[in-house]
C-alpha cells in the first residue's frame, strides 16, 4: 500500500455516462497532485460493466479484481445498461460484485445541500442538509442475489442480518457519527429498522443497542422505516447519521438524493476493513450519453471521500486536507451560480468541471 510514496487508484469508468464524469474528476485529482505537498497518485484503468459483458460475456475480467485488491482505493464510474442484462433478467452490475468480492459492508451515502442548489423541501435553504445514510450492502434482502427461489407459482427471496457484520456496521457507524461531532455535527445515530414487525431487525435493533453501550458520547436514536422516510421530507435537517439495512438503504439514499438536487449532486462509498470503493449514486443514463450533459458533480465530490478515507485509513493529513479542498470548490462552484441541466440550469460536464477546478 501507497508504494512509491503515491495513492495507486484503479479506474473503472465504467458505462454510458461512466467515462464522461470520471475524465473531470480525475483531471481535479491531477490538479490536487501539482499543489499539494506529499500528496502523489498512480492511476491504473481497468474494464468493467455492461460493455465488457456485451464483449466477452464476463461484467469484469479477473485483471480488473486482481487490480483493486493491489489498489489502495477504487474510482467507479456508473454501470450496466437496461439494454444488456443476464440471462435471469438483471442487470450488470458489477458495483453491486465487488461488494462481495471485498466485503465492502459499509455503504456510505452522504446527503448535504450545497449553496444555491434548490430542494423541494420548504425550509431547507434556511436549516440546512447535512446527513449521511449507512446502507449494510453485502446482507439483507441483497444477501439473496442470484439465489431467489422462482416457479410458476411463486418468487422467493431471503433476508439475512448476522451479528458479525451488524457490529462492524454499527461501530463503523458510531465512528462516523463520533467523527461528525468533533466537526460541529448532532453526535447522533439512528437506527432505521422494521423491529415491531420482522423478527431480524428486532434482532439488528438488539445489537444496535448492544453495541451503542460503548459509544456513550453519541445518541442512540431508533426509528421505523415507515416514519423515517415520512420525516425525511418533513424535517431532514433533525437528523446527522441513519444506519440501516441494504434494500432500505438504497431506497432511502436515492430519497436524501432527491432532497439535494438529484441523483448527480449524490456521492457515495463502499467501504469495508480493507478496501474501499468510491463511485455516485447515479446510473449510466444512457438518454444523455454522449451529449457532454451528465453532472460530474458527484463523481467529484466521490473523490473527495476516496481522499478523506486514504487520509484517515493511512493516517495522511495532505489526503484528507485535499478532500476538504475539492468539497469548498464544489460549493463556491455552485454558490456562484452553476446550474446543472437535471434542474433546469444550461450547465453541462465541461461547464461544472471547470467552475469547480477554477475554485480550486
């Protein structure tokens, strides 16, 4: 790891508008590189996603896994295309595979609204957004992926929740909420579950409360899924930290998206012990493909996490300085008036790309 005295980041541009973001964010990494002290990157890029499955019938050969093992960090721009899908139907998906391959427990979906970008919930310019999801993304109901039981009859699928990830999950969450306080944020900690009805999260909920013992500086909070998704678009400023399992996790992430600006203005990680992989929550929209359309802005702000978690796993000031950099520019970028096409601005890939690197 961080051989050489440089980050070595694997690049998976992945499908549709993949490439068309990943291009700005890593010319910003390069820009970071030349002025920033001891702060160096090596990129290697690497295929992956439905093109490569419509080539060689594989979503990603084993170079690319091989790469990302050795790799300190993964970039991954969005991938599959609604054209091309297995033979069961599902799309390709190889984000969803690595997750598996590295045991990538901790989705971290971050929901924080920049200046002058609008939301449709009222008061929010005044209050403020500033939360993070952490969607559980190798169990619950995506536990059962590939492995649903289907006749003619009837569909099956299996939720699983076990003690071992869910620790790690919540502990992994309380540090992040810790992590948040010591940076201004609530020092608070949901638990997004359906415990009065589902004997697993009855038994999810238990360990929270378990392991909730040995973080006494942050608030244990317990909510419904049901009342979290109605209080998200009530209030979404009365919460800091929400964890949850993988099918609400993704449901709820795509709905703080949407408090935001969309799913362009949405970065997001897959974080587990070792490895850790950085990509936006948005898909490949193939309609706008090629026309120099797409936001970058959550590619962008994915690479300020990749930054900010090189900086904390490899104890690195200059990474994690570098990520507050990128995060300012992208808010003076939009406080000055860049208006992204998804809400009804002219501000296309290049436009945004360089209002953020002029901030820089």
């Amino acid at each position: 790891m961080l051989a050489n005295d440089a980050f070595h980041i694997a690049v998976l541009p992945g499908d549709g508008i993949g490439p068309e973001v990943m291009a700005p964010a890593i010319e910003i990494l390069k820009k970071i590189e030349t002025t920033t002290a001891n702060l160096k990157f090596r990129f290697t890029e690497a295929p992956a996603g439905a093109g490569h499955y419509k080539e060689t019938g594989k979503s990603m050969p084993e170079s690319t896994i091989k790469l990302c093992e050795e790799a300190d960090a993964i970039l991954l721009g969005a991938c599959g295309m609604p054209s091309i899908r297995y033979p069961d139907g599902t799309e390709i998906a190889p984000q969803v595979e690595l997750r598996f391959i590295f045991d990538l427990y901790a989705g971290v979906r971050p929901c924080r609204l920049l200046p002058g970008v609008p939301s449709p919930i009222v008061g929010a310019d005044k209050h403020g957004i500033d939360l993070v999801v952490i969607r559980e993304s190798t169990e619950g109901l995506f536990a059962s992926m590939g492995k649903g039981v289907v006749t003619d009859d009837e569909a099956r699928e299996t939720l699983v929740i076990t003690r071992k990830t869910s620790q790690r999950l919540f502990d992994f969450s309380f540090r992040l909420a810790q992590r948040r306080k010591a940076r201004g944020g609530k020092g608070m900690l949901h638990c997004v579950d359906k415990a009065n009805i589902f004997r697993a999260f009855a038994f999810f909920r238990k360990i929270f409360d378990e392991r909730a013992a040995k973080f006494p500086d942050i608030k244990p909070e317990r909510i419904y899924i049901d009342a979290c998704a109605a209080a998200m678009v009530r209030k979404p400023w009365d919460f800091d930290v929400l964890v949850t399992e993988n099918m609400f996790g993704d449901i709820l992430s795509d709905l703080t998206a949407g408090l935001i600006g969309g799913m362009g203005m949405a970065p997001s990680a897959d974080i587990g012990d070792k490895h850790a992989v950085f990509q936006p929550c948005h898909g490949t929209a193939p309609d706008i493909m090629g026309k120099a359309q797409a936001n970058p802005s959550a590619m962008i702000l994915s690479v300020a996490m990749m930054l900010d978690w090189l900086g904390q796993t490899h104890d690195h000031p200059p990474a994690a300085e570098a990520a507050q950099r990128i995060e300012r520019a992208v808010d003076r970028a939009f406080a000055g008036g860049i208006k992204p096409m998804e809400f009804g601005g002219k501000d296309g890939t290049v436009a945004i790309s360089n209002a953020v690197m002029k901030a820089l």
